[in-house]
C-alpha cells in the first residue's frame, strides 16, 4: 500500500483481535507473498472468501449442532497444506490446502472433518495441546490477500515486542480414534445436507502416501492428523453406503470455488497465474486471477482495463468495483478511487472491510468534508466490527490531521487492543484520558482500556487515587 501521513502511532497493517488460538498449527508459518517471507504467521481477511467459504461451511456446522455465526473460519495466508480447529469454535484453512482441493466437495470434506473436531471438544481434550494463546494478526483491507505492511516498516518492532500476545503457534495432534471419530461425524453432517462425502476419501486418498514419510517430511495437516490406509478404506465404506453419496457439486458452487482459487492465486503467486491463467482462457475465474495478477505485478492499467471489461458484464459485482478502487487508491489516484468504493459499498453496504476501504479513500482526500464522512465510514466499520485495527488505525489518522488529538490517541489505544499489544494500548489510554472531561464517553472507554490492559502498579495507583480503579463498570 502506500505511504501514508506520519499519525501519532506507528502504521501497521494488522487488524482483529480473534479469540485467542489455544492451538494453531504444527509448524511455523511459512511465507503467505514475496513481500513478506519473513513476517510470520499471517491471517488473511478477504470478504468475498469469507462469504465463499461460509456458504459451503455452514450447512455442516449447523448439521453438527453448531451456531454458524458463531464459528469463526480464519483464512492462513500460508502455502502449506494444513487445516486447524481450536478452542473457541475457530476453523483455519491454510490457502495452499483451498488451492490444493481439486472440487468444492473436496474442501467440504476437510470442513466437515474439522467441524467433527470442533463439536467432539478434541482442541480441549487433545494432550499435546499448547495454550499458546496466539492473538492472531489479521489483515483487513478489503482485498485480504495485499501485501502485508507495505509503508510500516517500524511495525515488526512492535510485534517482536509484543510476543508474549502472539507466542508460538500450539501443536495439536488427534489420536487415530479421534480422527476416526471426527471421519465418522464428517459423513453424518455430509449426509444431513444432502453431500457426498466422496471429496473427502478423494482428498485423503490423494494423499495417501503421506503416512510413510518420515514426519519431518509430511505435510502439516497429516502430522496432526494421522492417516493410514485402513482408515482411508473404513471411510470409503461407510461413504459409499450413503444415500447421497452420487450427488455432485452444482455449477454454481463450481464456479465459486474457482473464482475463490483464482483471487488467491492473483495476489499470492501473482506471476505463476500470468502462465497458469492464459490470456486464451476467458472464463471469468482466469480473467480474475490475470487482473489481481497484473495489479500485484504493477501494470494497475491493464488490471484496469480488464477489471472494466469484467465490469459490463457484471455491473452489479461488488468485488469487482472493490478490486478497482482498491489498485487506483494503491497507486495514488484517490480521486478516481472514490467512486467505485461507493459502488462496492452500495452495493453490499454491511461489509464492514468495504467501508474500511471507502473511508480510507475519503480520509486521504484534500477535502475536510469528506475527511468527515470518512471518520463517519470508519466509525460504522467499528460498530460492526470492534476488533477491526485498521479501523482504529485510519481513524488515529483522521482525528490527527483534524487536530482532535484525544480522540487520535484514543484511537491507537483500541487500535493496539485489538491485536494485543496491550502495553501499547495502556499508554494511549492513559494520555488520551488527559485529554478528556474526567467522566465523559470518551474518559471512561480510555480507563476501561487501561483497567483491561495490565495495568501496573503506579497505573492503579493512579486509578485508584481519583477513583477510576473502584467504579462500577
């Protein structure tokens, strides 16, 4: 992204403040982009994925007995093939295992299986679980997959110095009988929503020859969830003994799961989709890919013009006028970019990481009017989402260039709350309550961020002497 206005806090393009992981994943995180080989784990946020991937995902979680909205998929910007359940009704997808799965009914089974996991409690039984306590490092600009903190150098810094709030990523290993449990539940919800459940002995047999490498070798999703071919044939019998075991993808599901591939193959292998993705293929998934791909190789003209051709055919796609708006404000033209955020975000007006966009834009304009508005957008993005640093973020921003510096230290202190960077967030909190009437809306947030942060002595001492410390809340 670009360089932004110096604000009164260091700019790093992380966002949210997911339950913590208590277990995560077997290794580290490889690299998610070339930008960022070295940046750690990273948790990608992307609306249109999101919605992709709840569309196939909660039928299951319902079948299961789960509250779908209260599951939360979490998107690994890894290549490695992995997939995780945890604590707290969290399910992650490594996007190299979405770009591994071949058909959408390859990727439900793996859903399934987690889901069988989540609803069997396996995260918090599982012995070798380690309570990391991971605060997971989300990106939420509305495209998920940008390159991670393009224009925040000093932001490393401040995550190193928080690592007791990220820690090492938890090992979480299923014993055989949880994974035959978890397989065994899979084709139940399968079952319940009419699915085959043939992806998933598709997807396992595939891999087969996983189980004799040595484990340093294995993929990370088999090192946590043995695999062997006795279990392989169990689930291939109980499958294709199911009334719905014939049943097939839908077109539309198809085509979905494509575009899904080919918007993480555009930013995350940009110059391997230039080859994969031929000019000779029309289909809109490979015209997708080649757009992200030229906007990530930096030729935004020809993204443009493909992006635009995309557009008559589809004048009602969100995603595409967030792609526009997106790649004009990257480079440097806020103006033009103004009118496709509108479009995105009027078109699907509670995506939340489409007003970040939007309001990003306006605050960047040479216009107080429309810095307004977008501290309004901003504001509204919070509502919906109160974990959402970026937000924060571009809001600290705002209140900085309108000379509100309460309220722009306010603003870093939810933003370094959000993503556990808790001594940070103590700091502003304390000197945006100066800031304020003692008492006010704004005074008492500000000293619910400092009570909520670990507050050191001379912290409650401080509290304590005007009371802060003893108020009900």
């Amino acid at each position: 992204m670009t360089s932004r206005t110096r604000t009164l806090t260091r700019p790093f393009q992380v966002i949210g403040r997911a339950a913590a992981l208590a277990a995560a994943l077997l290794v580290p995180f490889g690299p998610a982009m070339a930008q960022s080989s070295n940046r750690g784990p990273t948790l990608l946020r992307d609306t249109e994925i999101e919605e992709i991937l709840h569309r196939e995902a909660d039928p299951i979680f319902a079948a299961a007995g789960l509250t779908p909205k209260d599951v939360r998929i979490l998107l690994v910007g890894d290549s490695s093939l992995n997939a995780f359940a945890t604590q707290g009704q969290q399910l992650g997808l490594h996007t190299g295992l979405i770009l591994e799965a071949e058909t959408p009914n390859q990727l439900k089974g793996v859903i399934a299986h987690e889901t069988g996991h989540i609803a069997g409690g396996h995260p918090i039984r599982s012995g070798e679980l380690t309570r990391a306590g991971l605060k997971p490092m989300l990106l939420t600009m509305g495209l998920g997959v940008l390159a991670l903190f393009a224009g925040a150098p000093d932001a490393g810094a401040v995550l190193l110095g928080n690592a007791q709030y990220f820690g090492t990523l938890g090992a979480l290993g299923y014993s055989r009988e949880q994974e035959g449990r978890a397989d065994q539940a899979a084709v139940g919800y399968l079952e319940k929503t009419r699915q085959s459940g043939e992806g998933l002995v598709e997807f396992f047999d595939k891999f087969r020859y996983q189980e004799v490498f040595a484990e340093a070798r294995r993929f990370p999703y088999f090192r946590s969830h043995p695999l062997s071919s006795q279990r392989i044939e169990m689930l291939r019998s109980r499958v294709s003994a199911q009334p719905s075991f014939p049943a097939r993808d839908t077109p539309e599901e198809i085509l979905e799961f494509e575009t899904m591939k080919a918007k993480i193959d555009g930013f995350m292998n940009p110059q391997l989709s230039l080859t994969k993705y031929k000019e000779t293929d029309t289909s809109y998934p490979a015209r997708y890919a080649r757009a992200i791909a030229y906007y990530q190789t930096k030729d935004p003209d020809r993204a443009i013009s493909l992006i635009d051709a995309m557009l008559v055919e589809q004048p009602d796609n969100p995603y595409l006028w967030e792609l526009k708006g997106q790649i004009l404000f990257e480079f440097g033209r806020a103006a033009e970019a103004e009118f496709p955020q509108r479009r995105s975000v009027a078109l699907k007006p509670d995506a939340a990481l489409l007003r970040v966009n939007l309001g990003q834009t306006l605050i960047n304009l040479d216009d107080a009017a429309k810095r307004d508005e977008g501290i309004a957008e901003l504001k509204r993005v919070t509502l919906l989402e109160d974990d959402n640093a970026e937000a924060w973020r571009l809001l600290a921003q705002a209140y900085d260039r309108r000379g509100d510096e309460g309220l722009a230290r306010l603003a870093t202190a939810e933003q370094y709350f959000a993503v556990g960077a808790l001594n940070e967030s103590r700091t502003f909190a304390m000197r945006a309550r100066e800031l304020f009437p003692r008492g006010g809306v704004q005074w008492l947030r500000a000293t619910d961020i400092v009570m909520a942060s670990n507050p050191n002595d001379q912290d409650l001492k401080d509290l304590a002497r005007e009371g802060s410390a003893t108020r009900r809340r």
